[in-house]
C-alpha cells in the first residue's frame, strides 16, 4: 500500500468513527488491531474506561503511576478496577532513573527549568509509556478538542509516525459539558479533584486548581509560559522513541491484515 493510500485510509477510518457513537468507536478501534488506552483516570478517561468495561471490549486499559500522583488518582485505580471489574496495568519508571533525575536536577528540579521538566516526564512517563505500547498496534486515548488550543484540532484517527501506530481519540468532538452529564447518568466513578477546580489532573506537584475562565489545562505546569506545554505524551519526542516507527503503509497494512 502507497503512503498515499494508507493516508486515504486513515482519512476514511476518521470518517467513520464521526458517524459512530463512543462504545461503536471502540469497537471499531478493537479491530484495528491490538489496541491499548493509556488513562490518567481524569474525567473523559473514565469515560473511556467505563465503555471498555461495560461493553467488555477487548482493548488493555493502562496508566503512567509517575509516583507523583495525587492520593485521589491512585485510589480512583482501584475503585474503577472493582466497579468495572477490569485490570488496569501499571506503569511505572525505573528508580535508577530516578536517581539519576534527581543527582542531575534534585528531585523537584522540574520547577527549574522546561529542560529539567521535559526530563522529568521522561523518566516518569514517556519511557513508561513505551513499555505500555510495546507491541500495541492502536493506541486509544481520551485527548479531546476542548482541553486546550494546541488540541483544537485532534482528528478521531491518526498515524503516530514516532510510534508506528494507529491513535485513536474517539472524544474528540465531546464537551466537557456533555462528559459531565455523561458521568452523572452513568455514575462513572471520577476524581473528586474535578469537583475541587482541578479540571485536568496530572502529578501533583506539577497541577494546580484553575481561576474561574481560565482554559481547561491552564493548571497543568502553571509556572511556565509555553501556551503550548504538554508532557510529551502527545507530542513528538525524539528522545522517546523505543520503538522504530514503522512507515504509515505498513502500519495500516498490519491494522488491514487484522481487521
Ligand atoms: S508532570 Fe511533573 S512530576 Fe510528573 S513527570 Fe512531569 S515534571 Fe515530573
């Protein structure tokens, strides 16, 4: 399959999912390949998660424990494994990296500099990141358009050229209102964080609550400037890439074969 063709498939499969409800969306990510949602347990993951697990759908759920975690986050693991009676694989990061981290920066040397935090989510969550995608084919996420600007226009299919994958957002083109009304009806369980202005959750030291009219994010590293700050989760890493990514054709010639 040409590039040109397999970039027509994503085009299409993107087509697709917008016609689709959410659980259709999942569904349709199953057969794609092997897939795996990554879920910081915030609100719109759960979303995700609760699909999974009452749907029963065969997609591994798992989450970055960075250790710098909020009390609530790691108790909210625990309560959504026993309510949708599922296994949310951990992944955490190796404490010789950790040690390193911290003789190179301290331990909280993140504040210092955007060098030393970009250093920190490495350690703590894109090499564990890696290892949660090693061998997943689809990688399901809970990004939507109205976090933040620099999510604004995040498609319901791409191509992660770093990570040789298919990613799929299948909430996209949800509100934040329409997740809380979806949570209420359903009882999802969420991170009482949300109800204390903390809209986006991450580490601790590293979130904050927002002002009242300040976008969704806008806590997430507060003390730095970049509008555009992310944790390299979502954005392109050279320094992440444990896996060689494989051409767009080979990618989709795989998900094909699969489907
Ligand atoms: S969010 Fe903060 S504590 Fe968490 S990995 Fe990134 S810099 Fe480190």
């Amino acid at each position: 399959m040409s590039v040109h063709a397999a970039s027509a498939e994503i085009a299409s499969l993107d087509t697709q999912f917008a016609d689709l409800d959410l659980a259709g969306r999942l569904s349709l990510a199953a057969t794609l390949g092997h897939a795996v949602f990554t879920t910081s347990l915030g609100i719109e993951d759960q979303v995700i998660t609760a699909a999974i697990g009452t749907h029963r759908l065969p997609i591994t759920v798992s989450t970055l424990e960075t250790g710098r975690l909020f009390k609530e986050t790691v108790d909210l693991i625990a309560e959504t494994e026993e309510r949708y009676d599922i296994r949310i694989e951990r992944f955490c990061p190796q404490q010789d990296d950790i040690d390193a981290y911290a003789e190179k920066y301290g331990l909280n040397g993140f504040y210092d500099s955007i060098e030393a935090r970009h250093a920190c989510c490495h350690v703590r969550k894109l090499i564990p990141l890696a290892k949660a995608l090693a061998g997943a084919e689809v990688w399901v996420t809970g990004l939507r358009r109205g976090q933040s600007g620099n999510r604004a226009t995040t498609p319901f299919v791409e191509f992660d050229a770093e990570r040789g994958l298919i990613k799929v957002n299948p909430l996209a083109d949800w509100d934040i209102d329409t997740i809380k009304a979806h949570v209420t009806t359903q009882a999802i369980p969420v991170n009482p964080l949300h109800g204390r202005g903390y809209p986006s959750i991450g580490c601790e030291p590293c979130t904050r609550a927002i002002k009242p009219g300040e976008p969704e994010r806008a806590g997430r590293w507060w003390w730095e400037n970049d509008e555009k700050r992310e944790c390299g989760l979502h954005v392109p890493d050279a320094q992440t890439t444990e896996n060689a990514a494989q051409p767009v054709s080979q990618a989709i010639s795989t998900a094909s074969a699969i489907r």
